[in-house]
C-alpha cells in the first residue's frame, strides 16, 4: 500500500530532510509516525500524498511510484489520498456543506451525487447539522470533523493526517481518534503523524519513528 | 463548470470587493491612456491629411510641342483619377502673367521683337483629395517620372524636396506613434498583471486547498482567468464611458476658447476600431493578467509550501 524504499530528499539548501528511508504500510493498517518537530514528519507526509518528490530512492503508494509522476498525473493521484492537516485547510468564505464536496466538485461529480454522498459522510462525522454554516461559525473541533470528512468524501485508499489533534483539547482529540479508528476499520489505511507520546502508549498500533530524518520502524 | 465560474466571480466580488474595484480603477486609468493615445493618433493623422492636400504638380513643356502631342498629355492627366483640376497654360499666357508679376514696365519687352520669352507653356495639376495620404508621395513621384519620360515634357515640379521631407517626417512621426503605443500597452499590462496579482494572492489558500483536493490546472485556474476577462471588460466599458464623457467637456472647452476648425475636426471622437482595440486590450489585459498570476501561484505544490 505504502513503501519508501531507500529514500532521500535533499531541499535545495542542501538540508537532508529523510535520509536512507524504508518501511512498508499494508492494505488497512493502523500505523503512528512519531518523531520531535523537524524530525522529517512532514516531509515525508509530502512525499506520500504527491506534494514533493524524492531526491533518490523509491515511493510507492498504492501501486504508483511517486517519483515518476507527471505534473499532469499528479491531481489523479491526490484524488485517491486523503490528507488531514493540522490547521485543518478549510476555506473560511464556502460553507461546510462547500469544503466538504470540493474533492466531488473537481472530479465532475453529479450535483445530486455530490448531495447524497456530503449528507452520508457528515452523517459519518456526526456533522449532519452543520452543514450550511461556515467554518468560522464551529468549534476547532467540528472544523477538524469537517476536514476529515473532506479527506473521506472520495472513497481515499490512504488517509494521511498531520497531526490531526494538535490543535486541540483531549476531550476533542479523543472524538477524532475515535474517528480515524472508525475509518481504519472500514477498511482505509490510516496513517497519523503524532508527537503525544502517551496516545501511542495507550493504543496497540504499530509506531513508525522518525528522528533527524531516519526511520526506525 | 460555467456554475463554479460565475459562483467564483460573485465571491470574489462579495469578499474582495476593495480589491476589484482597486484593479478595475487601474485598468480603466490604464485603458483611458490608450484611448487618448488614440485620439491623439487620430488628430495627428487629420492634421496630417490635411497638410498633405492642395499638391500641386507643374508640368514645363517644350518650345515647338504640336498641339496633338499636348491635348495628349493633357488628357492622360485628367482621365486619370489621380488629378481633380488639370489647367493648361499657353506660353504667351504664362509670359504675360511673369511679366505682370515683375511690374507692368516689364510689359514693353513684349513689343521688342528681338526679345525670346524663356517662359515655357506648362500644364498644372492639382492632386485630388481622393488619393490616400500614404500614397501621395508615390503618385506624384510616379507622375513625375512617366511626365519627364516624354519627348515634349522640359520639366516636372512638385516641390520635391517639401514632399519628401513631409514623406520622412510621416514615417517617422508614425513610428513614433506606435512605438509610444506599444510601449505603454507594456506598461500597462505590468500594471494591470500586479493589480490582479495583488488581488489573487490574497486567494492563495483557495489555491492551495484546490490543489490538495486534486483540482486539475484548468479547473483551478478557469475560474480565475474568467474573472480576470470581466475585470478587463468592466474596466474597458468603464474608460470607453469616461473617455467619450472627458472628450465631449474637451470639444465644448475648445470650441468656446477658439474656433479653430482644424482642431476641432481632427478632434474626431473614437473611431469603431479603437473602441474595438479598446474592448479587446481591456479583455486581454485581464485574461493575461489573470493567467499570468495565477499560474504562479498554482505551481502544483502550492499546498505543500503553505
């Protein structure tokens, strides 16, 4: 599903961002990635949802090498990952109704698909009601909702989120673990970027560490 | 898709609306420039046509010409569609009027039967206002050369060297012209491009979001594009609007001031076709404008930048 395989990225300044990584992530897995700021979380985020390449070395993900995608191919391939930030990329001016079809929208959906299927997620999302309020009228919490309800509404084979709770209480965090278990167990890869040492502690998934740009899985 | 353009148009209009009215303001400043480059190019052109009328051209013929041979000539020229007015002068008629002309003491030398006239009989011709302005110089030149070709012609004049030095100055005047055109469509352009770059960055994370969701090239910047040709538009119609306003005011200032006519007539209001220039710049100032920003912005890794 996801394999990086003696990969390097090397940023113009000449900073290593990974150095030497390899892992495999199967079909339906539950994995954390961990690591202290600036260890290589982000980039090698990046690299997995097609926002960069590497400089050497292989990444695939779900059978397509990233390396040799074409900047024509590449939104094809984001349509197929569903990425989760930790400011959670909403636009403050479309309703959640809006943010949440968008990925529908740019594939040329049906506007009564699109309907059906934002009404079935939010339901999945325990978001139903909000659905013409715009995101600076619901909690950080809800906006995480909504966001991952974005990352949902296409039927991604890999869900990637950044971070997904850190910019919120534990109560939230809780919600929206629950929810990515939730996703996991409906049959989506799931792979979450997180520095709370105690989460990892407490749930039996398996941890992909990252330090100064090295995998130690 | 034209829903998703229109939808675009009426957010970027609710939520930036400072921001649009700012860059229609700057086109429509810009697009005014060209128009009174236009009008200026106009009048310099009526003031150009109407130096260029009233050529004159002075055919000398030879002493001894038979008459066949000068109704000949006389009728080519006026047959021709090139001449208005052809008037044949005799070489006693012109004589007579030199002499007049030097003082009527002058006169007795005609009753001297030693003295020989050197006054040549000569046909003049006027050229007709019908003949372009850029093509006047090459008639008369060809005229002048067909004229001289024949055994009964002495001389062909036209002053010459005014007609050539007009011919330079037009050239040059109208290299001018276009270039000082060409030169502020340029600008004009960078402005209007920063204008809208300025507008869009402010959009970026629409951007950014369009990209994460796997928004194709086209789809993203569609949207923007089209917002740009209404930009271009509204600021086209706008000037066209401010321009006939600010000529009008002009004429009725001139016209009081003096009544000088050839100003007042080169002072022509917009033609058709620069209305039609004017329509078509204020469209692809914004549509390149527009293009020209948002794929900067729209890298295809905008989202992993932010």
């Amino acid at each position: 599903m996801i394999s990086f395989s003696h990969a390097y990225k090397v940023f113009p300044n000449g900073y290593q961002g990974l150095r030497n990584v390899s892992f495999e992530i199967e079909k339906g897995e539950f994995v954390f990635l961990s690591g202290p700021s600036g260890a290589g979380k982000t980039t090698l985020f990046r690299l997995i949802s097609g926002f960069d390449r590497p400089s050497s070395g292989e990444v695939n993900v779900l059978g397509t090498d990233v390396s040799s995608l074409t900047s024509s191919a590449i939104p094809y391939f984001r349509r197929r990952i569903g990425v989760i930030y930790q400011d959670f990329r909403l636009l403050r001016d479309r309703t959640v109704f809006e943010n949440v079809a968008m990925p529908l929208m740019v594939r040329g959906d049906r506007h009564l698909a699109i309907e059906r299927r934002v009404r079935e997620v939010l339901e999945q999302v325990g978001l139903s009601f909000r659905l013409s309020n715009f995101p600076d009228e619901i909690s950080g919490g809800e906006q995480q909702r909504v966001a991952i309800a974005r990352a949902l509404i296409h039927h991604p084979g890999v869900l990637v989120a950044d971070e997904p709770t850190g910019n919120l209480d534990q109560d939230m965090s809780n919600e929206i673990f629950k929810l990515l278990e939730m996703v996991n167990a409906q049959g989506t890869t799931v792979f979450v970027a997180t520095h709370d040492a105690d989460l990892i502690r407490r749930k039996p998934y398996r941890v992909v560490r990252i330090h100064e740009g090295e995998v130690s899985a | 898709m034209n829903q998703l353009m229109s939808q675009h148009l009426f957010r970027a209009w609710r939520k930036h609306w400072a921001l649009q009215v700012a860059s229609v303001t700057i086109m429509t400043m810009v697009l005014m420039m060209l128009n009174f480059l236009f009008l200026g190019y106009s009048a310099f052109n009526g003031t150009i046509e109407h130096w260029g009328r009233g050529l004159e051209m002075t055919v000398y013929l030879k002493d001894g010409a038979p008459d066949w041979a000068l109704e000949k000539l006389e009728k080519s020229m006026r047959t021709s569609r090139e001449f208005d007015e052809v008037h044949f002068t005799g070489k006693s008629e012109a004589t007579k009027k030199f002499l007049t002309a030097l003082g009527p003491e002058s006169l007795d030398l005609l009753a001297d039967p030693k003295w020989k006239s050197p006054i040549p009989a000569s046909l003049d011709a006027k050229l007709s206002d019908k003949v372009a302005t850029s093509s006047r110089v090459q008639v008369m030149e060809g005229w002048s050369a067909k004229l001289k070709a024949n055994e009964y012609v002495e001389d062909v004049f036209y002053g010459q060297g005014w007609v050539e030095n007009f011919a330079s100055f037009l050239g040059g005047a109208r290299g001018l012209v276009v270039l000082f055109w060409a030169l502020s469509l340029s600008v004009g352009l960078m402005i209007v491009s920063n204008c809208i770059r300025l507008s869009f960055l402010q959009r970026r994370d629409e951007i950014e979001v369009l990209e994460l969701v796997g928004a194709t090239s086209r789809f993203i910047r569609m949207p923007y594009i089209f917002e740009g040709v209404v930009l271009g538009l509204v600021a086209s119609l706008c000037s066209l609007a401010l321009s006939y306003g600010m000529h009008a005011l002009l004429l009725n200032w001139l016209a009081g001031k003096w009544s000088f006519w050839v100003a007042l007539q080169a002072l022509s209001p917009l033609e058709p076709w620069s209305v039609m220039v004017n329509l078509v710049s204020g469209v692809a100032f914004g549509a390149l404008g527009a293009w020209n920003c948002v794929r900067r912005i729209n890298t295809g890794w905008s989202a992993a930048a932010g």
